[in-house]
C-alpha cells in the first residue's frame, strides 16, 4: 500500500467507514482482513477509520482496529485533529484510555495549537482531561526497576513499583490521600523505601521538564507527591506511628475558623520549591496563589488540583473533608457541614471538626431558618422536618453511632497529647461531643 491519500478510498474502505457507524464488529472485521481495506485508510478529510471510531464512542471498534495496525498517532487530519483528541471530544472515558494504552501522545496539537486534554477542557469533558494528564504507563516506571548504566543496583526496588504507580495515577491530589495511601502499604511507609520514591520521582519530573515534548503537568504532579513523600520520610524519622501525626497536622484546623493551615502551607511551599521556574504552570499557580490570604479561597489545594487534574466541572460533586475523594455521602450527623467518604475519615478528622461542629451547627440552622422564611411553609418546623428535607439520605443510622463510639477514645488521646491546647479542650467541654453525634 505505502503511500496513502486523503480521500481515495476503496469501495470496502468505504464501507467500512459505514459499518464503524452503523454495523458489527464482525463486519468490520471481515472488511478488515480484506486486501482492498487498509487500515490507516484516510476519508477526504483526512480522517482514519479508528477516528471515526472513537469519536462515534464506539470502543470495540476501536479496539479491534488497533488489533488490525491503527496508528493511534496518525496526524493527517484537517485540522491536525488524532483520533485521542476525538476520543477526548466524544467524552468516552473507556476510548480515551485505550488510546493512551495504544501509545497515543498527548503532546500532540491540532492546527490551532491546543493539546487534546485541552480541546477536552474546552468543551467540558473533564473526566477526559483528568484521565490524559494522569495517564503514566507503568512501563516507564518499570524502567527504573532495572540497574541503568553503571548503577550495580536499580533506582526503584521492583517490589515498590506497584504501590507507587497507584500513587502517581491517583486523580486526588489532596495531602491526606497521598499519606493515607502511604501509610495502607507497609512497603511503602518506611523511610528508605520513600527516599528511593522520591528521588525516582524527582527524576521523572527533570525528565518531563527537559524532554522535547515538555510535560508541565505531569512534572508538577511528580513533584509535588515527592514533596509530600519527603515530608513522610521527616515524620517517620521521628518514631512509630508518624504517618498518623502528619495526617493529624495536615487537618488541624487553627482556633479562629477552624482553617488547616499547615496543609495550605504545605502545598503553598511545594507549589514554590519547583525546580523550573520559567515553567508556565509555575507562574500560573503562583499568580492564583500568592495574592489569596490563608483561609481565603481558592485553597493551594483546589488551585493545584485543578491545574493538574482538570476536576473544574465537579462544583456539584461532594468531597470528603478529610481526604478530598470525590463521591463522599455521609455528612456530620449534628452540624450537616462537613462530609466525609466513610467512619474512618471521619474519625480521623473528628479530633479537629469537634471544635468547629457546633457553630458549624448554628451557621447551618441559621442557613437553614432563612432558607425557611423565603418560602411560604405549611409544614411543621420541627428539627427532624429539616434535617429529613437536607440530609443525604445515604446515611445510615449506625454510622452515626458507631463513629460517635470511636472519636470518644481518640479525643482523650487528643487530650492527652496537646495539654498545652486549652481553648480546644475547654472548647470540647461545653460541647460535649458523645451525646451530640448520638443525637438523632
Ligand atoms: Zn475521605
Ligand atoms: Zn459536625
């Protein structure tokens, strides 16, 4: 075949540009083993047949037309458009990783200039976007598993390389996950394996920098996850169970609002302490972040977040406030304000959220009195009215009385350890906190 022209195609090329629209996968692949269909085949406008494909959303299409040879990075298009950025464009979340799994590259423009993650964003395919800028093949981190060079021993221990690959693909940036999923593998929360982490992540983030095809995104990314890993390593240097006291500060919220401040520091002084600083993404965070005062929105977090991840569309979805997951249903059973994936983010928020619950509890009654006095209401006004009309009704009862049972101890441990903090436990002495998570 060799040579392939636009718009010259044969009458079985046409048809099966048809049958990826209309027909079976049976029939395109008996079109498919046809002398007369190639497979990188090109309509007139330069389309090819896994084009078309993935931006009709059909996924067996296009998988069988990779199996058959498509080149995923087929760049004849028109408008320099490849058939990731259809897949990105159709919104198809499942089309969009294949062609990352195929070798699609993400760098790639379309005649104006814009990367398929951000022809994605434009158009508010947001999951899509999040899905291009996270994709990293395990197979380039399997390359530090090996000795390189004169190395008599490789950078990453292959052991590791499993739950740090978890890690790098995480869509939630948020602090406390990236600790917690530390601290779940015991292979990993141990100071050497997170330095040999770190520095492997490190060099990612040079290389994403010095590449040709420069990765900003992913380069801030590695870099701030190896950030929070050298933060571990400072924590875990000073005893037992210090993934736990990191976690705590991260959440400690100060007197006045209830504001983490150590983890917007955190992530403030990440975001500063990147390496390349004639990077855009660089300026562009320090230009949202440096004018906003501490407590202020946006968050570090948020700001970074969307940066990287591309989750601007989500204003309707609900994070935890512990550890920032998207999904989290189970609300504070007393003040209705904070939300949380399940009993042990809550419990672990529970020593910092019980010195704000109950003004959380009078803002959201006095939110919820005006919501009343707007409109004209036939109903009684009982307390149980209220919160029936307000609360995610996925909350079970038992959760409730069951995380109530466990924040009990962890309080007196709490107690224990910050004796000095006595605005806080005079605090959580008049709001006594068993009876008020019990309440309902
Ligand atoms: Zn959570
Ligand atoms: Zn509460």
């Amino acid at each position: 075949m060799g040579h392939i022209k636009k718009g010259e195609l044969t009458q079985e090329e046409k048809e099966l540009l048809e049958v990826i629209g209309k027909g079976t996968v049976q029939e395109a692949g008996t079109l498919l083993s046809s002398k007369n269909v190639h497979v990188n085949c090109l309509d007139e406008n330069g389309m090819t047949p896994l084009m078309h494909a993935a931006y009709k959303g059909k996924l067996d299409m296009c998988k069988l037309l990779l199996r058959h040879g498509a080149d995923v990075n087929c760049h004849q298009h028109e408008h320099g458009y490849t058939a990731l950025m259809f897949a990105a464009l159709s919104g198809n979340k499942d089309i969009t990783w294949a062609m990352l799994e195929a070798g699609a590259e993400t760098d790639v423009v379309n005649s104006v200039g814009r990367t398929a993650a951000q022809m994605a964003a434009f158009v508010g395919q947001h999951d899509c976007v999040a899905i291009i800028n996270n994709f990293f093949p395990r197979e380039r981190l399997d390359y530090y598993t090996k000795p390189q060079g004169l190395d008599k021993e490789p950078k990453l221990p292959p052991k590791l390389a499993g739950p740090l690959h978890k890690i790098i693909t995480t869509t939630n940036l948020h602090p406390v996950k990236i600790v917690m999923l530390v601290n779940e593998n015991p292979l990993l929360a141990e100071a050497v394996a997170l330095g040999k982490c770190y520095k492997v992540m490190d060099l990612i983030c040079e290389k994403c920098m010095k590449q040709r095809d420069m990765n900003e995104v992913l380069a801030m990314k590695m870099h701030y996850i190896s950030c929070i890993f050298q933060k571990c390593i400072t924590f875990l240097k000073e005893g037992e169970n210090k993934l736990e006291t990191l976690i705590k500060s991260l959440l400690k919220g100060r007197a006045s609002d209830g504001f983490p401040v150590y983890q917007e520091k955190i992530i403030r002084e990440s975001i500063r302490k990147f390496p390349y600083c004639e990077a855009t993404l660089l300026q562009q965070l320090v230009r949202s972040i440096a004018p906003v005062e501490i407590g202020s929105d946006p968050t570090a977090f948020s700001v970074l977040s969307q940066a990287i991840t591309g989750q601007v569309g989500f204003v309707d979805a609900e994070f935890c406030t512990t550890c920032g997951e998207k999904g989290a249903s189970k609300r504070c059973s007393v003040c209705k304000m904070v939300i949380y994936c399940d009993q042990t983010c809550q419990k672990t928020h529970w020593f910092a959220h019980k010195k704000m619950c109950k003004s959380l509890k009078d803002v959201y009654e006095k939110q919820q009195s005006e919501a009343a006095k707007h409109k004209s209401q036939e109903e009684k006004p009982g307390k149980l009215d209220v919160n029936s009309n307000h609360v995610n009704e996925d909350q079970p009862e038992a959760e409730v009385g069951v995380s109530q049972e466990n924040s009990t101890p962890d309080d007196a441990a709490e107690g224990e350890r910050e004796p000095g903090d006595e605005a806080g436990a005079a605090r959580a002495q008049d709001a006594p906190t068993g009876p008020q998570l019990s309440e309902e």
